[in-house]
C-alpha cells in the first residue's frame, strides 16, 4: 500500500453497466467498500454511452481508450498517457477480448508503476473455449463436447454428432442454444458478424447452471470461491438475480481448476449440474464476472482482495461466506446534462 497519505488509484475497465453488463461497475463498487482509506477510480471507457462513465460515486475521472483491435502497443500509449496525468497504481481490465493485450504488455506496466494481477498466456489459453474440452480430459474434468467451425455448412454433420438442442457460441461472448438447424444456421450468422470466427458448437446438457466467482493467488491456491444460482436471467442470458449457495461440490471444483492451472487473478465458471448431480464446466471466463459485487455482500470482497494481491500483500484464504445472500439488478434512468456527454465524445475524458 502507498505509504504516504495519497489516494490509492485504481484504474478499472467494463462501465457498460446494460442489459449485458461488463463488471467494472461491481467491481468499482466492491473496491470502494473493501477500503476504509479513500481511493481514487479511474475509469477506462471504449464507448461514450458506457453508463458507468456518468454514475454518480463510480469513477473519479474516466478516459476513452481504443477497441482492443487496435492492439497492443495503441493500449499501452493510452495507459501510459493517463499514467501521467493520474498515477495509477493497479489496473483491473474486466473483458475477455481486453486481456490478451493487457498481458502482453504487464511487464512495461510494472515498470512503469503500474500493477495489475492477471493470468499468463499459458494459463489463460488452457481455459479457451477453444481447449476447453481438451482441458477437462487432461485433469479429469467434465466438459460437453465441442468443436469449433467456420461455416455454416459444419452445422449438419455436428447435428448429427451431438443431437439437438446444441448450443452455438462465440469466441468471446454469447451463446444460443438451438432446437433445429434453421436456428443453429441462424445463430451462426448472427454471432460470427459480431464476433468473427471460428464459432463453438457445444453438445447441450440439460440441468440447473450455477456460477462460481473465484480469486486465485498464481501458486494454486484459491483465495475465495463463492457459488451462485441464478434466480432470473435475461433474454440474454445474463443474471438479474442470484443467491449464494453452500455446495462442496462446487468449491472442490473450483479448487481443482485452481490447481490444475495456477491461476493468477480472477475468473468465473459457468456450471451446468444434470440430474445426476454431475457437473459439467459449460464456460471458463477469465475475469470477474458482472454480478463480482455479490462477494463483496457475502463476506468475501474479491475485487479489494485482488487490488491487494497485486500490489504485494499476502492474503490468506477465505474460509466462510455468507450463504444465502440475494443479489437484484435493477434498471435506474439517470439523469445527466447533455454537456457532460459532449465532453467526453469531444475530448475522451470526463
């Protein structure tokens, strides 16, 4: 921690707090109560409507930074640009499509002063959907079979193979499952116009979908693993409502996954547990997810336990949460002066 009485500052990614919400507003949110000193956020936006840029007590000050194809070294200008304006201290990207380029250039971070706590190449290329599948084989995992395409025509032999319902993916988000091969074509198109090639088709398994939030230290050790059941779920899949649960099973799980990769950071699988109890590893995201606060409100604030690790200090495991615990996501119209949206469209920063 800063020794002397200056701000912690936190620069943190994923302010499209929508109807699919990144998870830098949790995130921001859970920092802010994991500290009782002050901390200074700052935000890193891509869009100029992402809403956490205008919330009232999120960010302290936001900047525009380029898409991630722009790549890696248009990233570290920008950063390096606001570093010298704000000093950040630990930087929290909250995106799957962000993090490879943010691991590309950790290293001149650090020399920089920046801290951050994110997975390797190795470790974050072991969990792509990918590879996922082969994965699961390799540590005795379960996971449906995949298999990733690039034209549409693949869908009538996979049909066959795994049956329908399947499920159609893209390489970083969404997923639709398909009950006949007019929606498997129609899901293929959508996605991959979106998110380009290739696209995951995923044998369907039928069950209750569980998520777990979970912190890793990089030497194996799980730090928290809290589990959640949805209560509600958009049309888009995304929970609106979640509970905690107490379930062996399912931490035992994500301590293998920890074990197996020494996971450095945060991350999120996404569970499907079938009538026989038997739990299948649907997805692995490789940073917190959206609903991240809920750990915050069962006792074990991950987002402030990361911020920590990162900037060196040892944390030693979690062993109790709160079970139970509710999470709600609501829709709030603020209100803002169309100035304040000109400025940050005009100058990229507000």
């Amino acid at each position: 921690m800063k020794e002397n009485k200056s701000p912690l500052v936190i620069a943190v990614t994923g302010l499209n707090a929508i109807d699919s919400p990144g998870p830098g507003v949790a995130v921001i949110r859970a920092i802010r109560d994991g500290f009782q000193e002050p901390v200074r956020i700052i935000g890193l936006a891509y869009e100029s409507l992402e809403p956490g840029i205008y919330m009232d007590g999120i960010c302290d000050k936001t900047y525009q930074i380029s898409y991630p194809a722009a790549g890696a070294e248009v990233l570290y200008n920008s950063i390096k640009y606001i570093h010298d304006n704000e000093n950040i201290d630990v930087i929290i990207p909250n995106f799957d499509a962000e993090l490879y380029n943010f691991i590309i250039i950790a290293a001149r971070l650090k020399a920089l002063g920046i801290h951050s706590f994110l997975p390797s190449f190795e470790m974050f290329d072991a969990r792509d959907k990918l590879n996922l599948y082969s994965f699961g084989q390799k540590h005795n995992l379960l996971v449906p079979k995949d298999k990733a395409i690039y034209s549409a025509n693949d869908l009538y032999l996979l049909g066959e193979e795994f049956g329908y319902p399947l499920v159609v993916k893209g390489k970083y988000y969404e997923a639709v499952v398909a009950y006949t091969l007019e929606q498997a074509q129609k899901a293929f198109y959508k996605i991959s116009a979106k998110w380009g090639l290739p696209i995951i088709v995923q044998q369907f398994i039928n069950g209750t979908e569980v998520n777990i939030a979970a912190l890793g230290d990089g030497e194996g050790n799980a730090i928290s693993i809290i589990p959640m059941k949805k209560m509600y779920i958009t049309d888009k899949g995304k929970a609106w409502a979640g509970i905690t649960l107490e379930d062996d099973a399912l931490i035992d799980l994500a301590k293998k996954f920890v074990s197996a990769t020494k996971w450095r950071g945060g991350f999120e699988i996404e569970i499907m547990k079938n009538d026989k109890d038997e739990l299948y590893i649907m997805e692995i995201n490789p940073r917190f997810p959206a609903w991240i606060y809920l750990t915050a409100g069962a006792g074990q604030n991950q987002p402030a336990a990361l911020v920590k690790m990162a900037l060196g200090e040892t944390i030693e495991p979690y062993t109790n949460y709160d079970v139970g615990k509710l999470f709600i996501r609501y829709s709030w119209d603020h209100i803002i002066d169309v100035s304040k949206f000109q400025q940050f469209a005009a100058f990229g920063n507000l």
